[in-house]
C-alpha cells in the first residue's frame, strides 16, 4: 500500500493557489527554456568539429559553413522534439545518458587520450600505457553491463 510509487511532471505536484508555487513553476519553465540553448550550443560546434576533421580539417566556406550550421541545428531540434514526444518517462533516459555519458567521459576518453597522446611515446612507462588500455577495456565493459541491468529492472514483471 504504502510502496506505490506516483511519478507525477515536477510543475504539477504542488498546490495550485498559492502564488510561492506559481512563482516557483514560472521559474523552473525559465530553467528549462534557457537550459536547452545551453546545452545545444556546444553540442553543436563540437558536431561541426568533427564533421570538419573527417573533411580532413579544410575550412569551410562561409556558405557551405551556413548549410552546415543550420542543418545540424534543424537536426539537433527534430530529435529533441521526437524524443519530447516518444518518450514518456524520462527517468529512464536520464538512466540511459548516465550509464553510457558518464562512463564514456570518466573512463573511456581519458584512456583513450592519453594513449592517443602518449602510446607512440618512448619515454612514457608501459605501465601507464597499459593502464590507460585497461581503463578504455574497463568501460566498454562497463557500458552493456549498465544497460543490461536498466533493461532488466525497467521490463515489465509477469
């Protein structure tokens, strides 16, 4: 009786007339709305770096860089709205970026970097270069594990 859980959109849980409340949900919808600009940004040139370096680092024109811009943006904002849509509980992708966002930034890529950066390096100890191999291995474990366990606990018990 009492384990029931309710998930219930953060605006709607507080009560309704008191002007604390609707201040608070003015605010948070504020949040929201500057959170997304935030976020897409730097998202954004990151995806024109890359696309940049697979074009083997040649600048782009002013107007082939305009295309690119305004594709990715159009691109960036078609997901976010199919996702806003599809979606209907977002625990479970905030679930899915923490188990594979996380482990990417905190094991894969350092590892990955300094044995990019350092692997050819004839003063840097083998140990350390295979510590940084390990780490890259270690997260590539890690991640299906993760995804593994949340596919499991969110599958619906018969």
């Amino acid at each position: 009786l009492y384990t029931t859980i309710y998930y219930t959109p953060l605006c709607t849980i507080y009560y309704i007339d008191i002007a604390l409340t609707t201040c608070a949900r003015i605010f948070i919808s504020v949040l929201v709305v500057f959170t997304y600009p935030l976020q897409c940004n730097p998202s954004r040139r990151s995806f024109l770096n890359i696309i940049r370096y697979l074009d083997n680092g040649k600048e782009p024109t002013p107007t082939e860089y305009n295309r690119r811009y305004f594709t990715v943006t159009i691109l960036f904002i078609l997901c976010s709205f199919t996702i806003a849509f599809t979606v209907s509980d977002l625990g479970m992708m905030l679930a899915l970026v923490g188990a594979t966002g996380s482990t990417i930034v905190s094991l894969i890529l350092p590892g990955g970097f300094f044995y990019a950066i350092y692997g050819a390096d004839e003063d840097t100890p083998q140990w350390k270069k295979n510590l940084a191999i390990t780490q890259v291995i270690c997260g590539c474990i890690i991640i299906p594990l993760c995804l593994t366990f949340i596919f499991i606990s969110e599958a619906p018990s018969h």
